[in-house]
C-alpha cells in the first residue's frame, strides 16, 4: 500500500518502525520548494512529491543504520568532549542548569549519535566532496538563469472599477477609445490623471522586478516594450490599461562575485550524489514493509 495522505501508513525499515512524521515533513518540503519555484499549486502532484520523500526518508535510515553498524561504539572522551561542549553551548544560550539536567540522558544521546554520523560521514565522503576550479566554471555557465537579477520595468496605470459601471461592454469600449486617443500619441500621464479610478489616484506603479511569472499583468508587463500601450487588460473586476516607461533588463552576476555560493552549491551537490550512490548500494538485500498503525503488514517489498 503506497503512502498516501489518507491511509495511516508507516514504514519499516530492516526490522526499524520510522516515525510517519520524517515523511510527512519530507513531503512537505519538498511540495513546497516545488510551489515557490513555479509560484502555483502541485496538489497534482502529490504522489509524485509522496513517492519522493519516501525515497529520502528510506535513503536517510539506511545511511543511519549503516553508520550505526559501523561505529556501535565512540571513545568515551570523544563523547564527553562534545557532550560537554554541547552543554556550554546551551548555557551561552540561556538553558538553566535544571532544564540540562532534565535532558542529560537525550542531550547525551544527540551528541553521541551526530558524532557518530559526522565520523561516518567523514569516511564515506572522503575525497568525493573536493571542489576544482573546472566545477565551479561549469556550475556558473549551467546554471546563469539563478544568478540573473530580475528584470524591472517602471509602469504607468489607468484603471477602471466594473463595480462602478452598470454595463461592462460599454466600459470596455470606453478602454478601448482610451487606448486608442494613446496610441495616437496621447501623453499617458494626463489621461491617466484624469481617468483612472484608483482610490489612490495614483498612475506611476514604479519599478516592479519580475517575480511573479504566473500573474496575468506581471506577465504582461515583461513582453512589452519600453513606450508600449497595452491592450486592455481584464483583471481583478477591474480593466487595465498599462504604459512601459522604462525598462531594466535581466542582467547575470559576475563569477567572482558568486565564487564563494557557488561552491558551497557545488560541494553539497556532490555530497548529495555521493550520499544517494552511497544509499543505492545499501538498498541491495534491504527489506522496506509498509505497514498500518496496528502493526499489521500490509504489503512488503524488498528494495533493491
């Protein structure tokens, strides 16, 4: 039974009952990161988003369980030391000693356990991490579109409210005569002044940088051409009418200023790759059971 939103399902990994909350935090993230790239609702997509996490929580358990086999036990002073240091860092942040003591036995636990991924880690992604000159040319020249500061256009608006009008065609004809005496040369400024029906009277948006692709009048704006009058546009009760005053074009980052967050993208995409080819061969002779809150199995599969 795949997991999905209505069916109370838990995952079982090598003997291992995994908290259905890596999941749905997994889920999460990851739907979201996808919205706030594309700017609309994936709900769509949910399986795909489901199927995904799910990968990563198994992925992430695997990687948990293996560090845990290779290193079951720390030298005690490498333990302690961090204990302790993790201790001072709590006090510096205002922890009382009564909260600490609360949650010696957990606090002690944390630390042995990242201190034991941190030790795996180091072994396993030795030498696979190293960034070269050559990676990060490579990532700048791949990836120039997110190094792009945005476009900017500043955007001169007359606007009519369909509320305040009886007859919607009628309105729009006046729009469209509008438009017209404009593109006859018309100065946009006074007509606006004199037309539009902002509350605020304002006709000068100002500059506005292109960030919202799926919004009609931003969608607009950005394919229009410096002194353009647009088309009538219909749009939240009410028609627009929109002038380019200026424009600043997109204009891409120079290298050296991005060297530093470029290898830092770098170095995690690679340790992300090693990690994931890492877990790919932990996946071999791995059972993964899907089961219900009952502890009944409802179906098991064997990952490979």
């Amino acid at each position: 039974t795949p997991f999905t939103a209505t069916c109370p399902s838990m995952i079982r990994i090598n003997g291992e009952l995994i908290d259905p909350n890596l999941l749905e935090d997994a889920f999460a993230r990851i739907k979201s990161e996808a919205e706030m790239r594309l700017q609309v609702s994936c709900c769509e997509r949910d399986p795909e988003f489901r199927a995904k996490a799910e990968e990563e929580v198994i992925d992430s358990v695997l990687i948990a369980q293996e560090a845990e086999s290779r290193y079951p036990t720390l030298p005690d002073e490498e333990v302690k030391a961090r204990f302790e240091k993790t201790i001072k860092e709590f006090r510096k942040h205002g922890a009382s000693w009564d909260m600490i003591e609360a949650q010696r036995s957990q606090l002690h636990d944390e630390c042995e356990a990242n201190l034991r991924m941190e030790t795996f880690l180091d072994d396993v992604l030795a030498g696979k991490t190293d960034v070269t000159e050559e990676d990060l040319r490579t990532y700048y020249e791949e990836h120039q579109r997110e190094f792009r500061s945005p476009a900017e256009v500043r955007v001169l608006h007359l606007m009519k409210s369909l509320e305040k009008h009886e007859d919607p065609v009628l309105l729009l004809e006046q729009m469209d005569e509008l438009r017209e005496t404009l593109l006859q040369g018309a100065s946009f400024e006074e007509i606006a002044k004199h037309e539009t029906e902002k509350e605020s009277g304002e006709i000068d948006l100002g500059w506005i940088a292109f960030d919202r692709p799926s919004n009609p009048i931003e969608s607009i704006m950005f394919t229009m051409r410096q002194d353009e009058v647009s088309p009538v546009v219909a749009y939240e009760h009410c028609y627009h009418l929109l002038k380019i005053a200026e424009i600043k074009p997109a204009v891409v980052k120079p290298f050296d200023d991005l060297r530093d967050d470029i290898a830092q993208r770098v170095e995690f995409q690679k340790r992300r790759t090693a990690l994931q080819e890492f877990a790919a061969g932990l996946r071999e002779g791995t059972t993964v059971e899907h089961v219900d809150f009952s502890g009944e199995d409802e179906d098991e599969d064997d990952a490979a």
